[in-house]
C-alpha cells in the first residue's frame, strides 16, 4: 500500500512538473490579417498620427508618403537622400525626420484639409463648383469687410469654377457681431442675405443695432417677419452651427478662408488664384449648376 502511494505521488508530481513546462493551449493575442496597403515606391520606415488618422511613409525614393486612414495616398513629400528615419507629433501636425549624415532633425509642418458642413450656408457661384471657398466672417471685422471686395474679384475670374460660402464667426470683441449676424440670416429667409451682407459690409465701422431693423426696411423686407425670425430658434440655431463649425475646423479670428478645405494663408487675390489653380489642375471637372445672388 506505502509503495503504491509512492508511485502516485511520483507520477502526480511527475505531471505537475511537466505540466509547468507545457504551453497553455489558450491563446494569449487574436489576430486577423488585413489588406495591405500599396505604396507608390518601397517603404522603408513609418510612423502614424496619435488618432490613428494618418501614416507617414518614408519611402526608398527619398519621399513622406502621407496615407489616409483607408491607405489612400493624400501626398507625397520630398526629403533629402540621407534620411533615415521618421517620427510624428502626437497630433500628426509634425513631422521629424532623421539625417545621420548631416547630424540633424529636420522637421516638417502639416496642414491638412478640413471637412467642413456647408449646407444650407449662402453662397455665391456655381451650386456644382468644382472649387468651394468657404470663408468665416464678422460684420465688424475690418478685415473681413476688405476681403468682401477680394472675393468679388475672384468670382469674377471664377465665374464658373468656383462657390463662395458665407459663414458667421462673430467675435466676442464686437459687440454688435452676434446680432448682425443673426440679422443676415434673418434677412435671407426673404431670399436678401447678400443684399444684407453688404449693407452690413459697407456701414461695419458705424451700423447700430436699430439700423439693423433700418437696412430691412431699405430693403424692403416684412419688418415683423424680419424681427421675429432674428430671435427664433431657428436662426440662433443656424448660427451655432456656423461657430461650431469654425471651431471645429481651428478658427481663431477673422477672416479665415479654406479653399476646398485648405487653409489659405494668403487672402490675396494672387494668393487664391495659386490654391484655386492647383485645386482645378487636381482633376476637378466643371459642372453646372443654380447661381445665388
């Protein structure tokens, strides 16, 4: 009876020794093969975005593939042959890259295309324009009232390739900048922004809050129409859309300008025309569609 017990033990212990020697059959990491993503040239080194927005290839051809989330490439940045290596900002604005050879870092800085809701805004152009600038604005802005003018040129020049979107960005410095913008709205419910935007425009260093009421009626617009739809629910809805909409995509101040979503740096005519041309040389095809004056 003692041996057989021995015999037990031994092969009991025995098991529990090998036991601690073999590899748990559950597994520790599922795993799932994608599709891969094609590069233009061979890859070398990557590096993506903290919200997972964007991969940055450095390729065997001295160039920053920049890929979409979808593995579509958005564009292609030229380096320097002696780069070896690739990081990015936790943002994805930033881009640093290693050169042993020159014993450097150099770093390159992203902007990138915003998405931006613009239906049901007012715009000026072609309804089925290949190029959409959007441009945020306060009545009592003078920037924005010079820049009125500016885009009025370039319309022109555009006639049919591009549309300008309006929307209100009133600054909390402008006193008079929510109501008039609640007024422009308010004004196109009659089918009268435009006519009411540069009325604005044309008055924006010294317009009071009753000539608001006044450029209605120079208009000829239904006063009690007009006064009731600019402090309804519906307009002041309209409006936080619109300042969402430019937080959303990083404004700051006044005017900010996106042609097809870029942010246009320079608010020249010369400076627009660069963005426009290179949008239109991008594959955009003409279209037609409603004019909107």
């Amino acid at each position: 009876m003692k041996r057989g017990f021995t015999i037990l033990a031994m092969l009991a212990a025995t098991l529990g020794w090998v036991s601690m020697f073999t590899p748990d059959v559950r597994a520790a990491v599922d795993w799932e093969i994608g599709r891969a993503w094609q590069t233009a040239e061979t890859p070398v080194a990557m590096a993506r975005s903290g919200d997972g927005r964007w991969t940055f290839v450095l390729t065997a051809g001295h160039q920053v593939l920049v890929m979409g989330e979808e593995g579509r490439q958005e564009a292609a940045i030229p380096v320097a042959d002696s780069i070896t290596a690739i990081e990015v900002s936790a943002a994805g604005d930033q881009l640093f890259l290693l050169d042993p050879q020159r014993r450097e870092i150099q770093t390159v800085s992203l902007t990138f295309a915003k998405d931006i809701e613009i239906s049901g805004s007012p715009f000026l152009g072609m309804a089925k324009a290949p190029v959409t600038i959007v441009v945020f604005s306060d009545f009592q802005c003078p920037y924005c009232a010079k820049l009125v003018e500016v885009m009025e040129e370039v319309l022109d020049l555009y006639p049919e390739s591009v549309k300008i979107v309006f929307k209100n960005f009133p600054l909390a410095s402008h006193q008079l900048a929510e109501p008039a913008a609640r007024a422009a709205l308010a004004a196109a419910n009659q089918g009268k922004f435009w006519p009411y935007h540069d009325l604005l425009f044309e008055n924006y260093r010294t317009f009071t809050a009753t000539q608001l009421l006044e450029f209605a009626g120079r208009l000829g617009l239904d006063l009690q129409q007009f006064s009731g739809d600019m402090i309804s629910l519906g307009v002041r809805q309209q409006l936080a859309r619109d300042i969402q909409e430019g937080r959303k995509a990083e404004v700051a101040g006044t005017p900010t300008v996106f042609v097809n979503g870029r942010l246009a740096k320079d608010k020249t005519v010369a400076g627009l025309r660069q963005i426009i041309d290179e949008e239109l040389a991008g594959g955009a095809k003409k279209s037609g569609g409603n004019v909107e004056r």
